[in-house]
C-alpha cells in the first residue's frame, strides 16, 4: 500500500447500531483508496461493536485497520493510539455516530493539492434538527457534491500567534441551522510539538483545539456541509448527574497549564480571559442546572479558580455584552466574590430554571 495522504480516525464505543452507516460513508469515499485509511479503535466496548469492525476489517482488509482495548480511553486516549499508528500526512477524526459526504475526502485533497495547509475546516449540521420530510437533504448531500450559490471557501493565513484569536468561524448558516465544525490536521503538528488529548476525559476536544492553534500558521475553510452530526442523547455529555460534566473543569485548566508551560500565558493573557470565563464558570453553571438533580459542591472551586487565574476578570470589554438576565446576574455573584453554600446554590438553580422556562 502506497503511503496514504489522510489518516481516518474512528473510535468506538457501543456503537453496534451506528457503526455500519459511519464506515459505508468512509468505505464509499470518491477518492482513490490508496489515497487514504480507516483506523478503528475497539474502546472497550460491551456490545457488538468489535464483531461489527471485524467484519468491515475482513471487507476492506487494505483500507480498515482495527484497534482494541480491554480498557475505555475514552474518546482521546483512542485518538491518541489512532495518532499514533496513522501513516497519513493529515489526521482526519470522525465519531462512529456520524457520518460524512462520500466526496468530502477527494475534496480535501484538492485543496491540498494546491496548498499544504496546517488546518482544513469542514462544516456540519446535527441531522437530530432535520426534519423527517427534509431528510432527502442528507441523502443528497450523501450522494452528490453540488455546491451552494452562497458557498464561500475561506482561506486564513496566521501571520503571528494572536490572528488566531481575532479570527472567528461563522457557526449558523442564512437558514439559522447551527453548524458543528470537523478539523483535519497535519499529523506533524502533533508529533513535532508532542500534542495528545487528555487521556480519560471528556471534552476533550476543547482542549485539543485550544492547544494546537499555537502552533496553525494557515486554516482553510469549507464553507459547505460535509459532515453529518448525530446527537447521542445517552452519551456522557449529554447525561443528567454524570459528575464526568465536572472534567470541562479540568480541562480549561490544564488548558492554561499548557499555555503557561509553553510561555505563552502571560503573552496571550487578555485574549485567553474571556474564554475561560465563559466555558469554565458560565457555561458550566448552565450545565450544572440544567442537568444535575442534586448539585455539585463546587461552586466555591470554581470562583476561585477565576480570581486566582484571572483576577481583573470583571475588567474584560466583553464583561457587559451578554444580553441574558440570568447571565448577567451570575457575572455579578461571581463579581461579588462571596462563598455560596449548596442551599443557596440551589435556590439560584430555581431561579435559573424559572427564567429560562418563562424566556420561552
């Protein structure tokens, strides 16, 4: 086998009913099968799974590779062995959920052909929000690649580190569908900078992608639906009283870990402060109220970690641009810095709930 451009990343957990409909879209791609492999890691699932990727091994022995553990890894510490192993000059990760355009990869490598990008961005939509009679769309955008008349690649060169603040990607679309957006990397921005996901978390990908843009000199955009996202409502982050919702707390964390231990904390400072107001206290509060029962204790944790990080939070040009009522009130308790108990907690839980059931 020639060395492949595009190294295929799949991890699986009891994914028995899902699996099929991933790999048919992966096994189907318009782009020659020299051109790219498929790595499926095994993470110790309970079902069917392994016979189910065994059978597409046995049917694709050239293009799929299997990977099993007797341990969970969860999702990053699958991707890491994926990593690993890819022999691919790009990394491509697609959850055993999901499913993509057959000709997403072949698209992919003509922009390659003509560039050597650090990052290529495809757009995404939750097919949980189309609707059933709408669902000729998938199917359509499965079997043909026909471009919007608002398509609008973008391609973004990353001077100096600080671009990659200032540059937003667009996430809703004219007709007000929210997009999920899936990265291709170039292997070597791993294994020259000796990146890996947290092992044994979720939310992994909030850490990855905050970590690796240190390093992206040049992102090319998709603007065009490729990829199709399907929202597991039994998965981990999606669960009511799962505390593993408390690992977006470690994760923020290690993120300015690593920022601090590559020296580029105090450099980036200002730009990274929002950021992690908003993902570590807010919504992590949102979380925490809308799916847990009985609430954590640590509200306190969190709070301190915001002032010991951030200690001119309230400061931030971004502070009074929140447009919620419950959003600002939480700013201001956080603002106040005063210990709150888990009755009192509660009771804002309440009020939380309240608003959002009467803002609709």
């Amino acid at each position: 086998m020639n060395q492949p451009l595009i190294s295929v990343i799949v991890p699986c957990y009891n994914v028995e009913n899902q699996i099929d409909r991933c790999l048919k879209s992966l096994t189907e791609q318009t782009l020659d099968k020299n051109q790219y492999e498929i790595i499926t890691i095994n993470d110790a699932s309970e079902d069917r799974t392994l016979d189910k990727l065994t059978q597409w091994e046995k049917k694709y022995p050239s293009l799929i590779s299997v990977i099993t553990y007797d341990e969970n890894q969860k999702q990053g510490g699958a991707r890491n062995q994926g990593i690993a192993i890819a022999k691919g000059e790009y990394i491509a990760f697609v959850d055993s959920d999901d499913f993509v355009n057959i000709h997403l990869y072949q698209e992919v490598k003509n922009i390659i052909d003509k560039h050597s990008y650090d990052e290529i961005l495809i757009k995404g939509t939750n097919i949980n929000h189309v609707k059933s009679d709408d669902i000729s769309f998938v199917e359509k955008k499965m079997k043909t690649l026909e471009h919007s008349k608002s398509r609008q690649d973008l391609a973004v060169e990353h001077k100096r580190i600080e671009n990659f603040f200032d540059y937003n990607l667009p996430s809703q679309g004219n007709n007000g569908n929210l997009f999920f957006t899936s990265h291709i990397y170039k292997k070597s921005l791993f294994t020259d900078n000796d990146i890996a996901f947290p092992v044994k978390y979720v939310y992994e990908d909030n850490y990855l992608t905050k970590v690796i843009s240190l390093y992206i000199k040049d992102t090319y955009l998709i603007d065009e639906i490729f990829y199709f996202y399907c929202e597991n409502l039994s998965s981990t982050v999606c669960a009511s009283n799962n505390l593993h919702h408390l690992d977006r707390l470690a994760i923020e964390l290690a993120v300015l870990e690593y920022y601090r231990l590559v020296g580029a904390f105090s450099l980036f400072k200002k730009k990274l402060e929002w950021p992690f107001v908003q993902n570590f206290y807010l919504n992590t509060l949102y979380i925490l109220f809308t799916r847990f029962d009985k609430l954590p204790d640590i509200y306190n944790f969190m709070k301190e970690e915001v002032y010991k990080n951030f200690p001119d939070f309230a400061k931030n040009e971004n502070y009074n641009k929140f447009t919620t009522q419950r959003e600002k009130l939480l700013l201001e308790l956080l603002k106040s810095g005063v210990d709150v108990s888990p009755d009192e907690l509660k009771r804002i839980q309440i009020a939380y709930l309240k608003s959002i059931i009467n803002s609709k």
